[in-house]
C-alpha cells in the first residue's frame, strides 16, 4: 500500500479541527474595543514587555493583574496605571516568585478574585531573566564554562550547574500555562471557540451566556528560533517555551482557549545585559513599540488563534533580497532599482518589522499527530452531546414534574 502523501494533500491537515486562524496580514488596523473590561494577568509585569503591555492595555481599559519580584517598581506601576486616562482603576500586584509554584497559585487566586467579572479572561506568561555571565573569559557561574567537578571528597559533591535562567523561563513559564489552562475557562463566560461548532449556551434564567476571551500569550524570543553563542541556558530556556506554544496550540482550542506566542529579537530592555547591546552597536533591533504593537494585535483580535509572530528590525524584500531599514528609512520610502532595460525604476514599499512564524505546523502531519488530535475532537463532540442530553432530561423531568425549572448546566471541555 502507497503511503505516500503529495505536498498539497490537505488530507492530513488539521488547520480546521484545531480552530487555527488564517495567516495575520500584519499590515491591517486591528480593532483595540474588545480590550475594555477584559481581565489580563502578566507575570513579569513589573519592567520591560510586560510593564509596557500593562500601559497599552489598561489606556484602553483592561483590568490589569502584575505579578513579579520587584515590589517597588510594580506598586510604582499600578499607580500609574490607575491614573491613565481610561484607565479602568481596577489594577493590583501582588509579589510572585515565577519558581515557587505556591506563588503562582496564590497570584492566580488573587486576580480571579480582584477582577470585577470574577474571571481571568488573558494571560501573559512574561516573566524571564537572561545570562549576565562572561562566557569568553571562562569565568565560573556560567553554564558553559564548568569548574571543579573532578572533586575526590565524598563529603562535599561538586555542586549542579546554574539552572536558575531555565527556572524561571521555562519552569516558571510552564506553572504559568498550567494555571491559565484551568483558570481561562472558568471566567464565567463563553469562548467563540466553543461557538464554532455549538450552539449559544444559556444561563438558568434561558438568557446567553456572555462571550469572553480566553487568551494564553506565551512570549519566546528569537533565541527561541535561532542559537545565541553565549547564552546556552537562555537559548534552551526559549526554544522550550516555543515548543510549548506547537505542541499546545493542538489542544487548548479543546477548552475554549486561544494561544498564541511572540518572539522578539533584541530590544534595548533590562532582560538584554549590556555586553549584547554593545555588540548590536550601529545594527538594527527591535523596537518596544513595535513588540507592544504585535502583542496588542493578538490579545484585541480574539479572531487569531494559533499563531506567531517574529518583532525585528524594520526590513523590506525586494526580488528575493532582505533589505535592512535603518532609522533613515522612513515609511514608503522609494528605493531605485533596475527595470532590467537599462533604465531606473522606483520601487514603493514600507518596511515591516513583525512575521509569522512556524504558521505551517498543522497544514500537513504524521499519522500519530493526526490521529491524536482527531481523537481528542471526537471526546469533546461526544462531551458535548453528552452534557445537551443532560439538560434535555433535565429539562423534560422538569416540566413533567410541574415545570418545576432545572437549572441548565454549562460544560466545560
């Protein structure tokens, strides 16, 4: 038997059955409504991207919930988060070791219960640390550069090398997914997941249950494409949290849930040690408004699910080759080249700084990945005839018995 499959054979697609959206034309405005009143918990919050999404979203009216070790500088945000315009005032921090899984559940907890929907409707896993170790000079206390373990005393064992970088990027990342996966879907709404492919739940009293998001922003870095010398732990630290998104972005639409990543490339933020900076001296990088632009794009657009998104230097391509914007080139800027007979032709185009990435996971794949997912669809659809039957009894015994009401009950997958 041929097993053989061709490279259009859409056969062993599961783009639809994971609710995967269509490719982001990254160009297009996107609509920022839907960030009022929505609820959003940002681990890392306190600096950098995540202190950067918390200004956006609480100018547009989010609820913003910060988790992170720096108590000063985060209580210094919440104020300033409370006095934005439109702001919602409905902002708290509370002090959370991203690798203390207690602390974790306790900041999960809390936002559930500060929210004024008593829900969690987004989560930003943004907590993370980068090497600040001298790899070149062989210094101790880096992971690359291991020292003394040739010790003969039984008493005193070499200690284990440095793993604190993968603790908070990876470890703490997965504690973080691991709670929003059991929080989203309890946020007292409907996701438009679910919608896709049932009917519009009612509550008790026959009225829709309200629609909100459910939104898993896991965020990478271009160390999680691509190997940064130097930064070993940080380069596996963020390959892990891409791999997280892949694999997971099969199975959250299961629970109503949207996940989605970022990966920027270097941005002059605390997280990037001043050696890296001065080593992109004179070369393009990203800029924050641009990560921020990219992040605010997935967390208002609930339509996009599945999905990445790369944030570099501004760049245009041009017949086949990468062209470079620095910051002289500015938007629509007309760049000669040949029209091939002899004379000069202008070309109009505007640099973009966001990609996607790693879009085609799902177009075409192996028999234990399709069957996997096609499997665990098919015990969602069964759930979910199982739970209509139920209220249909319920429903029926009700009225049988007087038309005494039964309360619906909404399941959730």
């Amino acid at each position: 038997m041929d097993n053989s499959t061709t490279t259009d054979d859409l056969s062993w697609s599961l783009v639809d059955t994971i609710k995967q959206s269509p490719p982001i034309d990254v160009t297009a405005p996107y609509d920022t409504k839907s960030l009022a009143g929505k609820t959003i918990l940002i681990t890392g919050g306190a600096s950098g991207f995540g202190a950067a999404f918390a200004r956006k979203w609480a100018k547009h009216g989010s609820h913003i919930i910060i988790g992170d070790v720096n108590d000063s500088a985060a209580e210094e945000l919440i104020t300033e988060l409370r006095s934005l315009p439109g702001s919602s005032k409905h902002h708290y921090y509370q002090h959370c070791d991203v690798t203390s899984w207690e602390d974790q559940v306790s900041l999960f907890k809390m936002a559930a219960r500060a929210s004024p929907t008593r829900g969690i409707d987004a989560v930003v896993a943004g907590a993370g640390i980068s090497e600040h170790g001298d790899v070149v000079s062989g210094a101790p206390g880096v992971f690359d550069n291991p020292a003394g373990l040739d010790s003969d005393s039984d008493s005193s064992p070499p200690p284990p090398p440095p793993l604190n970088i993968l603790n908070v990027n990876l470890t703490g990342v997965m504690y973080t997914t691991h709670l929003a996966l059991f929080w989203l879907p309890r946020n007292g709404g409907v996701s438009r997941l679910d919608l896709l492919d049932s009917p519009h739940p009612s509550d008790g009293n026959n009225q829709p249950i309200p629609i909100r998001d459910r939104h898993l922003l896991l965020v990478s870095s271009i160390a999680g494409l691509a190997p940064l010398p130097g930064q070993t732990e940080y380069t596996a630290s963020k390959h892990g949290v891409l791999g997280l998104f892949r694999a997971l972005r099969a199975t959250s639409w299961a629970k109503g849930i949207r996940c989605n990543v970022l990966c920027p490339y270097f941005v002059d933020t605390p997280i990037v040690p001043w050696r890296g900076m001065a080593l992109l001296a004179g070369g393009p990088k990203a800029q924050i408004e641009d990560v921020v632009d990219a992040a605010t794009r997935l967390m208002a657009d609930e339509g996009v699910v599945g999905r990445g998104l790369v944030i570099g230097g501004k760049q245009r391509v041009i017949r086949g080759r990468i062209v470079t914007v620095g910051d002289a080139g500015a938007e629509g800027e007309v760049l000669e080249e040949g029209n091939g007979e002899g004379g000069r032709g202008g070309i109009r185009s505007s640099p973009g700084a966001v990609w996607e990435v790693y879009a085609h996971d799902y177009e075409m794949v192996e028999v234990f990945v399709y069957r996997f997912v096609k499997i665990l669809n098919m015990v969602r659809t069964v759930r979910g005839w199982v739970g209509t039957l139920k209220d249909l009894w319920g429903i029926y015994l009700g009225r049988r018995g007087g038309g005494k009401a039964i309360k619906a009950k909404k399941v959730v997958a």
